[in-house]
C-alpha cells in the first residue's frame, strides 16, 4: 500500500490493514509479523520469523464450551467476536464467509470462484467454543492422497493434481443441544405364540412415561453440506472443543451459519424425537415382554434447552475436471476424507470388459 492510499484511508476514518492485524493481537512480539493458528504445535506462529507464542496467557487454564441458555439467546446471545470480520457472499455458491478484517479473501473456499463480494450482514451469534484444527495443509494433504489413490475407478489427472497450498482450512458452523425431555405416551404390544405350525400375535394396550437427558444433539449450521457432510459431522470429537478465543480461527475463514438457531432446534427436535421412539419401543418391548410394538403415540414436553455454538475444522479443496466441479473435505481434527470421485469413463471400461470377458469364459466352460 503506498504512503498516499494509506493517507487516503486515514482521512476516512479508515485504519488500515496494519493497524487492523495490531487490533486483532495477532502482531508478532519478536519481529511485529503477522501471526497464525498453527495445528502442528497448537499455538499462534509468525509467518515472518516463525516465533510461537501460547494461545492461553499462563496462568490462564483451558475451558470447554458453556452451555448457552437457548430462550433468551435472541436477546442476550453473545454477538462479539472478539476481533474486527468481514463477510463475503460467492456469487456462485452463495455461501457466505467470515474472517478477520486484516486478512485477504480472494476466492471462494468452497468452489473457486473469483465472484465474491463483501456484504454487510450481521456476523450473528458468535461460536461458544471451538473443535481447533489439529492436522495441517501438509497432513490433510497426505490423508486425502492416500485415500484418493484407493478409489478405484478415478481420474488419473485428479491424483496428480493435488497440491498442499490448494487446502483451504474452513470452520463449519454446528450447534449442539442439550434438554431434559418428559415422555408420555401409548402404544400396542404384541407376543408371538406358536400356535399350529403358524405364529399368532396377541396384542395389549399400554401406556407410561419416559425421561432422558439428551447430550450434545447436534445439527449442522449449514445446509450446503447434505451430500458431503453427514458422515464427516459424525467423525467430529465434538467433546475436545476449547471455548472460543479469536486467536484459534487466525488465518481461516468461518462459514457464517445458514441455519438459524431456531430452525436448528425444530431440526433438533425431530432427531431427538427418532431417538426417543427408538428408546420407547425398547422400554415398552423390555417391560411387557413383548415381541412387537405397533401404534406408538408419543408427547413429549422439552425443558432446560440449552445450546452451544461450535466451529469444526475442515480442509477444503476443489477440482475443475473438463468443467465439472468436485468438492472433497479432510477432516481437521482426525483426518478421515469425505466426497464424490470424479468417474473415468476408460477405467469403468475396462473393467466392464474385463467383467465381461471372465462372465464369457464361465460361460465357455459351463457349456462344454
Ligand atoms: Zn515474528
Ligand atoms: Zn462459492
């Protein structure tokens, strides 16, 4: 930046991007670099003279999450994100993303494009706590070359083409839910009896109440990752997460949550409900000793909700492969690999043909 931009911007009422990085405490003591949150070690590095410097003061302790109280979120949620952000829109994909001010996004995380652009929303609830990203670009590098060597039928141009500088590191919005929830309900219950050769069921009414704590009911803050998703969300140690500090997202974007706090808790609902009835069955089927269970009519009453609101790490790449876009993540904390191969039309021949050509000599043998 020259000396007359900066002036420029001063005259606005602008600070610029070096006084933002010294507001953001990510400044280097040693040589007054620019700092990152570096998985390797855990700790914030220097880009410039890679100084290391502790995330917790001393005599500071490590805290997990606290539960937030979900009824008065709307009023008293914490919005403060401890740090200046910004959030940019892709035009392309619509996500929008977070960062620290003082950084410079250029392109869209989540599918390359150059079209993005800087939008005034709210940044929302800020995160409770977060799950800090323990695998850096070199390792997530690693997991997924190996794992992309294992898919069978892929493009040879896709496995040569990964390059550690092309993992983007991303935190993705998730809450969790805690409750006590109160369960009445009624239901059938059927006992087989062999009666003839044949099975019969007698069927008895039933009714009683059930009570469960649930623990940590977690729902996705974002609606993008349907198909990528769900199987890398379920390998999240969602327990090892640290209360949030700005210094753990230094140097990565967040993706702002897209479901909100009330939609993510009729979300939740649905899927405690599952897990209720599953557990009700089993009561009622323990209890009656019973065989079946039929016509299950549950009310279930939800008290002391509580939520958090976590960011979970994950490496991001993309591919541009004859102009079809493929999306893989690596999972920031554990490593394990999630997404669609891109199919190679030769590859499937072949073994079509080769499949073809065992089935004909079977066929050969069979028939002499
Ligand atoms: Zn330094
Ligand atoms: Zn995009």
């Amino acid at each position: 930046m020259t000396e007359q931009e900066t002036a420029e911007m001063r005259r606005h009422g602008e600070s610029t991007i070096e006084e933002k990085k010294k507001d953001s405490g990510r400044k280097c003591p040693r040589c007054r670099g620019f700092m990152e949150f570096d998985p390797k070690e855990g700790k914030l590095r220097c880009l410039s003279c890679d100084y290391l410097e502790a995330v917790l003061a001393r005599n500071e302790e490590e805290t997990n999450a606290a539960e937030q109280d979900f009824i008065y979120a709307e009023r008293i949620g914490n919005q403060d994100w401890g740090v200046e952000k910004k959030t940019v829109r892709c035009e392309k994909c619509g996500i929008e993303m977070i960062y620290d001010a003082a950084d410079a996004l250029e392109e869209c995380l989540y599918c390359g494009s150059n079209q993005i652009t800087e939008v005034q929303t709210e940044l929302g609830l800020a995160p409770g706590g977060v799950c800090v990203f323990e695998l850096d670009a070199k390792q997530a590098a690693e997991r997924f070359e190996t794992w992309i060597r294992k898919q069978r039928f892929c493009r040879k141009e896709l496995k040569k083409a990964v390059r550690t500088k092309d993992f983007k590191g991303i935190y993705i919005p998730c809450w969790t839910f805690d409750t006590h929830t109160d369960t009445t309900y009624d239901a059938y219950y059927g006992i087989n009896y062999p009666r003839k050769g044949v099975t019969v069921t007698e069927w008895g009414g039933c009714n009683g109440t059930y009570r469960e704590f649930i623990d940590d009911q977690i729902v996705v803050g974002s609606t993008r990752h349907e198909q990528d998703m769900p199987n890398i969300i379920r390998s999240f140690r969602t327990e090892d997460n640290k209360t949030y500090r700005q210094e753990y997202l230094a140097g990565f974007a967040v993706e702002r949550y897209s479901v909100e706090l009330k939609d993510a808790w009729e979300k939740a609902k649905e899927l405690i409900s599952h897990r209720l009835q599953r557990h009700v069955r089993d009561k009622i089927l323990a209890e009656c000793h019973a065989d079946e269970v039929k016509d299950l009519k549950m009310t279930t009453t939800y008290t002391r909700i509580q939520y958090k609101l976590l960011l979970l790490p994950v490496w991001v790449i993309c591919f541009d492969v004859k102009g079809k876009l493929y999306r893989y993540i690596v999972n920031g904390q554990n490593g394990s690999v999630s997404g669609k191969s891109p199919i190679s039309a030769a590859k499937v021949a072949l073994t079509v043909a080769g499949v073809l050509a065992v089935l004909g000599i079977l066929w050969l043998i069979l028939n002499m």
